[in-house]
C-alpha cells in the first residue's frame, strides 16, 4: 500500500487539514493556554518548541511514517477515524498516553477504543524519568459499532 495523499476533513463540528509550517503560529498559542507542555506527563512541546516539532512531523511525513494533521476546531477525532477505516482501510487505529494521563486516557475511551495493554518503562520522559504507556486501539470490526456511537454523542441534546 502506498502512503495516502494528504486531505482535508471538515465536518460540522471540526476541520482537520494537514499540518504545515504556517500554522506555527496558532499552534504556539494553543499550547500557551493552559501551560499544557508543563504537565510533567505530557509531551506537548513548549511554545518555544512548537516550530521544531512542526517540523519533525513534516519530516516524518517526508518518510512515510507519519501524516500530521492540525485540528481547526473542537472534536476532530471522529472524522479521523472515519478516514482511517473508511477511506484508507486501516485495519487498526492506535492511542497512546501516559499511562497517570488519567484525562486523556478517560477521552480515548469515550471515544470507545480498547485498552490493549500498558507498555511498562517504555520510555524516557523529558524530566529523565520511565513513562509508562497506556496503548489502546479501535479494530475495523469494532469501527462500526463506534462510529454510531460517536454519532450518537455527537447529535444527543447538551
């Protein structure tokens, strides 16, 4: 299978175009709200940062390891997983996050992936010290039953 082409997803709810250099700017403002890339553990680069990471995405794109997207709005992740299964046939979509990211590990099962596992001292945090992850995953058999409940929740009265 060759590497996909690039695509803009917009739904009603969210646009997700691919990642370039230009959104630098937004990027570096969206991570200053909040001081995300202090969580102790997070990996979210630092306003200073953000145009070096921009720029491993790209070039990880460059090698086909990668196709980066920039969320334009809230509640891109639906779409994605739409694309992923119904438009480049994946027979899997992965979630990774640290394993005490108690928050996102909360948001990935909303979204009704699986935990698959904890991958123990899989990594070196920024701080030096082991992460443990938490890996999750939606299967194309489970796709369907996800993709009516993520309907769901996105049209139920808030």
């Amino acid at each position: 299978m060759s590497w996909p082409p690039e695509v803009e997803l917009r739904g009603r709810h969210a646009s997700l175009v691919p990642l370039r250099r230009e959104h630098a700017d937004a990027l570096t403002e969206a991570v200053r709200d909040g001081e995300l890339w202090q969580v102790w553990y997070t990996s979210i680069p630092s306003p200073e940062r953000m145009a070096a990471e921009i720029e491993r995405r790209l070039g990880l794109q460059a090698t086909g390891s990668m196709l980066p997207f920039t969320v334009l709005d809230a509640q891109g992740m639906p779409m994605l997983l739409r694309h992923a299964f119904e438009a480049l046939d994946c027979i899997a979509v992965e979630f990774r996050t640290h394993r005490l990211n108690v928050q996102s590990r909360r948001a990935i099962e909303r979204l009704g992936a699986q935990l698959d596992g904890i991958l123990r001292s899989h990594q070196r945090a920024a701080d030096g010290t082991l992460r443990d992850t938490a890996v999750y995953s939606i299967t194309a058999a489970e796709w369907p039953t996800v993709r009516s409940h993520l309907r769901w929740q996105l049209e139920r009265p808030r």
